[in-house]
C-alpha cells in the first residue's frame, strides 16, 4: 500500500469517528543475536501448545490487509432544532478496521517452516475437538479480548458511557460490543489492546520484559571440590524415589520459567528485548493490567475527578469490569493425552481438584494467570501450611506423651484413689458433698493437655513464630526475584471519588507528582479519626458485654446442672456448663461477626481515606480488632478470671448477690480453657469453609436455574461464550484479600496464643489449611470471576498483625503456665514442701502428698443454713485450717508459690523474647547468593545492553554507509 492509499485510508477512518492509530511498518532486516546475548526461546512457551495454532508467527512478510468488524459504539448527534445546546447521545453500528501488524525487525528469526507443515499442523490441533477460540476473540477470530464490560441497556447513564468508550477509542483500544444470550438487557464490552497501544503504556508503566537469556557463574571453590560430589550426590538422588510432592514437569510445561534478563519496556530500544512472537511477548495478565490501568485513567466527564472504571461502577453506568478467564476449566479429554486447553485448565488440574492435595503448588502458574498479589496471598499461604507441619507434630508428640503417661502420674493417681475425702458443696441449694474421686476422669483428662511438656511447647511455639516469620521474608525475597518485584515500585495511587468529592474544594500540591489534588486538613481528619477510635472502643465494650451474659449463663447453668435430677449430667455438671457456655459463646461469636463488618465499614468511609490501599489496610485493622477480641475474649476470661474471685466456702463471692462465683475444679481450670479453645477452634473452621464454598456454588446454582427460566434451557453453559459464563459467576469479594488473610491470621492467633493450653491446635490448624489451600483454589479457578492481576511486593500490613500476635503469644503462654495450670504449684511443692526435697532431684514420687498439701480443709458447722455430716470437707485454696489461730488466712506456702508464678513469667518473657530476637538477627531477610546473584546480574545486564546497543548502531552506520569503529561511537 502506498502512501496515497493509507493517508486515504486514514481519511476514511477518521471520517468513521475511529480512533485507531495506525503504526508505520519498518522494512530494516532483522537484527543477529549477539554471541553473548542468547534469545530466550522460553518465551513461546507461555501458552498451553493447544492454543498458540492461532497465535503462531508469520512465516513471510505478507501485504497489509484490512479486516472490518462491526461493534456497537456510542456517537453524538445533533438534533436538527434551534437549540443546539443539548446533545442527544445514541447507540448506533460503528464500522470498525484493525489488524496487527508485525514488525519483522524485532521477531526472533526461526528456521522457516513450509505452509504444508503449517497446514498440517493447523488441521491437526483442529481435529482434536479442542474449545474454540470465539470466546476469547473479536468476532473476526483475530483480535483478543482483554477485558470485559458490563452494563444496562435501560441505565441511565449513556452519556457517561458514550463518553468514556469514545475516549478509550482514542487512547488506542479496540471495542466491540455483544449481547447477553441469558439477559436480553445486558450488553458486554470487548475490549482489546493493539500492539502499539501495549508498548507505549509498558512503557509508561515500566513493566519490566524479557530481552536476554541470563548468563550463569560458578564460583571456583565449588567448581573444584564440588564436582565429585555433586556427581556422586545425583547418583545417589537417582536411586531414591521420587517425592511425590513436586508437580510433574512434564505435565506442566508453563512451569519452565523463561530464565531471562528483564528491564523495563523502552520502544526506543525495542531491539534489546526477545519478540518472538508478538501476541504472546505480553502475557494475558500482563495486558488486563494495562488495559485496567487504562480504564482508570479515562474520562467520562470534563472535569478534575470525572475519571476512571470504579466511578462509573460506582455510579451503575456500568455493573461489572473483569479480564475474561482463558476458556473452560473442564475438558472431554485427559489432560495426560492431550494436554490442556487452557492456563485455567491447567489450574484446575495441577492445583484446583481435591484429589493432589499433597501436592506441591505452581506458584508461577497462579502468578501468571491471577497476578502477584493473588500469587503471594497463595504462597504465605502455603509457607504458613508447611511450617505448621513440624509444630503439630511437636504438638502431637506433648499430647502422645500425657497420653501414654496419664496412669502414671502421681496426681490423677491420688484424685482417682481418694475415696474418703469430701469435697465442699459446688453450689448452694440443693448441692450436696461429693467424693474427689468422682472427678477421676476429669483429671485424666487435664493431665493430657498440662503436663511436664506443656512449658517445652510453650517455648518452641514461641520461638518457631518467630522462624516462621523471618523465613517468609527469606521465601518473599525469593519470590519477588523470581517475579521481578525486587525494582518494581508501586505507582502513585489514584485518589478515591468519595475523598475527592469530600474535599475538592481545598487543594494542595502533590509532593511526588507536583499537582493540585484535593487535600484533607489535619483538623478534620483528627477529629474523624476520634470518632473513629470512639467507635472501635464502643464495639469493643459491646463484645465485652456479650462476654459478661455468657458468664452470667454459666453462672445459672452451673446452679442447675449440680442440682439436675439426672445423675449422669450431675455428676459432669462442669462439663455440661462448659459445653454449653461454648456453644452459647460460638453462636454470638458468629452473629456478632456480621454486625462488625458493617461498623467497620461505616468507621473506614468516615474517616475518608485517601487512596484504595490506606481504605484496605484501614479497614483490615478494624476487622482485625474486632473478630480477634469477639474470638478471644471469652478465651481470656477462663484463662485468666475463671475461679480466681470465687472466695471460700461459707464467704464466697456473688454476682448480684444470687448467684455464686464459678471455680475451678480441683484439677485445674486448664480443661475449661481447652474444651473453649478445641469447640470454638474446629466449629469456626467447619463454618469458614462451608461458607467458602457452599455460599458461591449455591449463587451459582440460582444463577443457572434463573438462566433456564429465562427460556435458555436449550443453550448449555458450555455453548455460552466465555464472556456470558464469566458474568454468571460471582465477583471477587469486595474486599480482596481480607477476608482470605483474616481469616488465616485469626488461625495463628489461636495457635499461639493459647498453644500451651491446646497442644493439639496446630495439628488442627494444619489438617485445616490443608483444605483451605484447594478450598480457595477451587473458588479462584472455578467459581469466581477472573480477578485484575494486580501486583505486589509483600503480605501487606498482616505482616506487622502477625509480629504483633507473636509478642502477645509469649506474655500470654507465660500466664497460661503460670497462672492457669498447676505446674507452677507442683513445682513448688516438689522443690519446697515435698519428698524429695533433701535428695535434690524431682520425679513423679516427689509429688507424693501434694493432692493433700495443696487441698485446704473447711467446717461445715459453721454454714448458717444447717449443718452436714460429715463435719469437714476440703475445698482447692492455700488457706489455713478452722483450728488454726487465724483461720482460713492464706498460708505461707500461697506466698510462696505467688512469688514463683511471678518469677516464672519474668523469666519466661525475658527468655523467650531473647531467643526470639536472637534468631531474628542471626536470620538475615535476604539469603547471601541471591544477594551475590542479584548483583552479577545487575552488572551483566548493563554490560549487555552497551553491548546490543553498540551493536545496533554499528548497524544502523554500516547500513548508511558510514565508517565505524569497534569503539563506542
């Protein structure tokens, strides 16, 4: 085509109203690789090989053509009335031209092919019955579709709409609209983005590329030593079986990473990057990224602030915006014989079905598909799981070790032999005295969860929070190489309409990018910030009041059982009221949870913050506050108040002088703490994950049954294009990946918190994660609308939330042992007051007699409401006898043991805390060679762009016939 022609041709478009740019095409030959800048052919293979028949490379240089594809558009037209002043927005046919071009001068050249081996090849994939690729194309099959739209055809808001699509046009994207087949008022937006719109806003988003296979070194000490070993250590690993937990390689060919140099896109220096094909130099991620950056950087309307996709979502001009998913995650063929259709297909298979739980994730498949923020989210996720696996099997070993130890111990021997001695009235009324040796499966039970490994497990929880925490650094720096994120700096967020409307009156200049925005005085937002934090302390008083109404029920609950006429449920009186009182606790827990989402959202919109990220993290803190108080609460209460203001017999402590104070039981108050923590712990994982995954499969059902009603009975979900299937799944949550992280974060807490009480919750944190992890993936792949693939470098703020819940672990387990359990008592007696004292070692025989010690004797007589036979009962306190010249005052031995517990917890904290910074300095964030190969490659990836640069301009001289020299020009 001439020049006559395509300026003609540009005159025809632009008298169409379209705003396609049409790039020259360069007629330089192809540039040589380089003999040390290898092309990396990796890059091809970022698509299932089902799907690259129509995205393969031209094989000659073929004559411009044009291909028309009719969309609907927007136009204005203007009545033909005097007043001209209004204009009337219509919907009309729009004739569309685009085609790719290619641009041989940057292809990777490839040994030619013939067209009858291409046709060969063409006929073979299509002989396969594989999906069709209409559902992820133009309706001309060429162009690809990067992004959906959704809207109305009865909203209101064609203005808005007509101007914003006529403005995407002109920032170079391609529209294409279609009709719903399950909705006749429902209109779908195809949106692609040409090549030359691509580059210019990788560019401008510095998106980093691929442009040179990376260059390896050894180091010589390993060269020459470690040559026999190596050798001698793959023979070995040769004849050992192969962990069944890594992902097949071979069945998942996209897990080969492109090992390749990357730097950000530049179009001025095209040639340094490898293009060996076009349409997939730019993964699919990669270009709804740019297209979603794109759609938040456009206007609908004149103005400041009249810009960008969420304000129209906001406003229902339109109802949804999602990148497509690549195709169906089903196939009618085996995945091992014909591969996958698709990277969505993929997932499903290698990551998503329940029957690889064991497996190992495709972490880089995830990040390619739903980008690095989702990528991350999934190996914490994982990281968290597999650090889980040594604590529950430490925690697993304390509870064996109660459990095969539990006849042997000197305590529960004595509780289940003492016969004879009397136990005081557990309540008043009707309650009568009752033998200690009733509680003998009581004590058994204690002993399982408080025994000599209950402060050995404190300890290594403690100290493997901290591993666990300063290893993911090392794994995320890991990750953030591998993904290049180590130079990637998040771009400057745009501000939020509801901010922008607030304070659009006052504006100041932005320090980074130097213009005006609207600005929110330090006044104002001090004193939405109090109302705030008055809010979040009036919710925090509402969850302590619901935790005083369980304690009033357990107070009256307690009351009934003991005096129940059923014998068994008055002889397990406290078991029932514990039980019940969880039962009770869990289902306002739950209710409440409700409630706190909504306040936290009402508190996060009032306080107006000023970017999307601070709304989140300001918003994860609330929920964070509230569930871990609503969660723990309760908790606290029977690990730290439970028993400890009962009183004595014949003075105890009544609330609203009725009912009288709980206590523990002789054994302890440590099986409380375990029954609350085990029911709340196994109830809420149970409901998390039915919620999970019954609530968008029940959304889904009802979606496709109002699908048949509509009279689409005769169209099945797999003769639906792909536009119309995704819009039938439900959308992400609103709030990303808060739901997903808190919930994982309220699980750490409660498996370190409290661990010393409940040995056994990583082990059921674990079996949990393990169904989490397909649970979630399950839900990405199959049940949820294809996410924007956004990009980040770190957990967040959840990494400083769970530093944080590491520091209130330890001061908690210090009390646990301390104050809850009997070890601080035993350990006195054995030291102090028992047996064994003279010979200066302890045993199970040194605590001989402590039951007696550690029991306090009462008169009866001196109940005003009569008198029991026989006269005396014991009762669990340090309190002198009625015969002694000050009766029932705190004996000596109370003081002592006080005096320990103290003692304990300083030495525990102090201890604990020293170890934990310890390890945290000795483990540094970033491994050593990846430091040394983060900076090798830093100084071979500047030396081979001179190099391809001074190569390139050689060319260019030699070709204008200049003199050139090997030095730089």
């Amino acid at each position: 085509m001439d020049a006559t022609q395509l300026k003609s041709t540009r005159h025809i478009c632009s008298c169409l109203g379209m705003h396609n740019s049409i790039s020259e095409i360069l007629k330089e030959k192809a540039l040589k690789s380089s003999r040390r800048s290898l092309p990396c052919l990796a890059q091809s293979q970022t698509h299932p090989q089902n799907l690259n028949h129509f995205l393969s490379v031209p094989l000659s240089p073929e004559p411009k053509t044009y291909s028309h594809s009719v969309s609907a558009s927007c136009t204005q037209i203007t009545p033909p009335s005097t007043d001209t002043s209004q204009d009337v927005y219509m919907e009309e046919k729009e004739v569309g031209e685009f085609e790719p071009k290619t641009d041989e001068t940057f292809l990777v050249q490839q040994k030619p092919v013939s067209r009858a081996k291409l046709e060969a090849r063409t006929d073979s994939v299509q002989g396969n019955n594989l999906e069709k690729p209409s559902g992820l194309m133009f309706r001309d099959g060429k162009k690809r579709i990067d992004y959906i739209l959704v809207y109305k055809k009865s909203s209101p808001q064609v203005e808005k709409r007509c101007t914003f699509e006529r403005n995407l046009r002109a920032e170079g994207l391609m529209l294409e609209k279609e009709p719903s087949l399950t909705n006749s008022d429902i209109l779908f937006v195809k949106i692609h983005a040409p090549w030359d719109t691509l580059c210019k806003y990788a560019e401008q988003m510095n998106i980093r590329m691929p442009f040179r296979k990376k260059c390896y070194f050894t180091d010589w000490k390993k060269k020459n030593m470690g040559s026999r070993f190596q050798l001698k250590f793959r023979q070995l690993k040769s004849w050992l079986p192969r962990n069944p937990m890594k992902l097949d390689k071979e069945a998942l060919p996209d897990l080969e990473e492109s090992d390749c140099y990357t730097a950000p896109f530049s179009r001025a220096r095209m040639h340094h990057f490898t293009i060996n094909n076009r349409e997939t130099f730019f993964s699919n991620s990669t270009r709804s990224r740019i297209v979603h950056h794109v759609l938040q950087r456009t206007k609908y309307e004149d103005g400041k602030s009249k810009m960008g996709i969420n304000r129209l979502l906001g406003n229902s001009t339109y109802e949804a915006a999602f990148p497509p998913h690549e195709g169906s995650y089903k196939s009618r063929h085996p995945i091992k014989t014909h591969g996958a259709q698709n990277h969505r297909h993929l997932l499903y298979e290698r990551w998503a079905r329940w029957g690889i739980w064991y497996k190992y994730q495709p972490l880089d498949l995830i990040r390619r598909y739903f980008g690095e923020k989702i990528g991350l989210y999934f190996a914490w996720l994982g990281w968290y799981t597999g650090m889980l696996i040594p604590a529950a099997f430490v925690g697993l070993f304390v509870f064996l070790y109660g459990l095969f130890t539990m006849d042997s111990s000197q305590v529960s021997k004595e509780i289940c032999e003492a016969n004879t001695t009397v136990m005081c009235p557990m309540c008043e009324g009707n309650c009568s005295s009752w033998t200690l040796s009733d509680s003998c499966v009581y004590a058994k039970v204690t002993y399982l969860f408080d025994n000599g490994g209950t402060v050995f497990f404190a300890i290594f929880m403690a100290i493997w929070a901290t591993v666990f925490l300063e290893f993911w650094k090392r794994r995320r720096a890991e990750l953030t190489y591998d993904w290049d994120l180590i130079d990637w700096e998040e771009e400057e967020e745009e501000l939020r309409p509801q901010f922008e409307a607030k304070y659009s009156r006052k504006e100041r200049v932005n320090p980074i990018s130097g213009k005006p925005e609207p600005f929110q005085p330090f006044t104002d937002k001090l004193s939405r910030l109090m109302v705030s934090v008055s809010g979040i302390f009036f919710m925090i008083s509402l969850v302590l009041t619901a935790v005083f109404a369980v304690v009033v029920f357990r107070l009256i609950a307690m009351e009934k059982f003991a005096s129940f006429q059923w014998e068994f449920v008055k002889k397990n009186w406290q078991f029932a009221t514990s039980g019940t009182g969880v039962c009770i606790n869990f289902m306002i827990i739950m209710s409440l949870n409700v409630v706190y989402e909504k306040v936290a959202y009402l508190l996060t919109n009032l306080e107006h913050p000023r970017t999307e990220s601070e709304w989140e993290n300001s918003f994860a803190l609330k929920m964070f506050l509230f569930q871990f108080v609503n969660l723990n609460s309760s908790t606290f209460y029977i690990a730290f108040f439970l028993g400890r203001f009962a009183g004595r017999p014949g003075d105890y402590n009544k609330l609203f002088n009725r009912w009288r104070m709980e206590e523990c039981h002789p054994s302890g108050c440590l099986i409380d703490l375990c029954l609350q923590m085990g029911v709340i712990m196994v109830l809420k994982q149970i409901w998390n994950n039915f919620m999970e995954l019954g609530y968008p499969l029940l959304q889904n059902w009802w979606s496709r049954r109002k699908m048949k009603r509509a009279g689409e009975q005769n169209k099945s979900k797999e003769q639906l294009p792909q536009w119309d299937r995704d819009w039938n799944l439900q959308p992400m949550n609103a709030h990303g990946l808060v739901d997903e992280y808190l919930e994982m974060v309220l699980q750490f807490g409660f498996t370190t918190i409290f661990v010393a009480a409940f040995p056994l919750a990583p082990l059921l944190a674990l079996l949990n994660n393990i169904i989490e992890i397909r649970l979630d993936a399950y839900k990405f792949v199959t049940q949820w609308r294809r996410p924007m693939p956004a990009r980040a470098t770190d957990i967040g703020i959840w990494h400083g939330v769970l530093e944080g819940i590491g520091v209130v672990a330890v001061i908690t387990n210090a009390f646990v042992i301390a104050i809850t359990s009997d070890y601080i008592p035993r350990f006195v007696y054995a030291f102090k007051y028992g047996p064994c004292v003279d010979k200066g070692y302890r045993h199970e025989k040194c605590l001989r007699g402590y039951l007696n010690n550690s029991l306090s004797v009462f008169n009866m007589g001196e109940l005003k409401n009569g008198s029991y036979h026989p006269q005396y009962c014991r009762y669990r306190d340090y309190r002198a006898p009625p015969w002694s010249p000050e009766p029932y005052e705190f004996t000596l031995q109370f003081w002592h043991v006080l005096a320990a517990r103290l003692a304990f917890i300083i030495v525990f904290e102090h201890l604990v805390f020293g170890i934990k910074t310890f390890i945290a300095h000795m483990i540094p964030d970033m491994p050593k060679d990846l430091s040394d190969r983060m900076r090798r490659e830093k100084y071979l990836m500047q030396e081979m762009m001179y190099e391809t640069e001074l190569e390139h301009l050689q060319k260019e001289r030699k070709k204008n016939g200049k003199r050139y020299h090997h030095e730089w020009p």
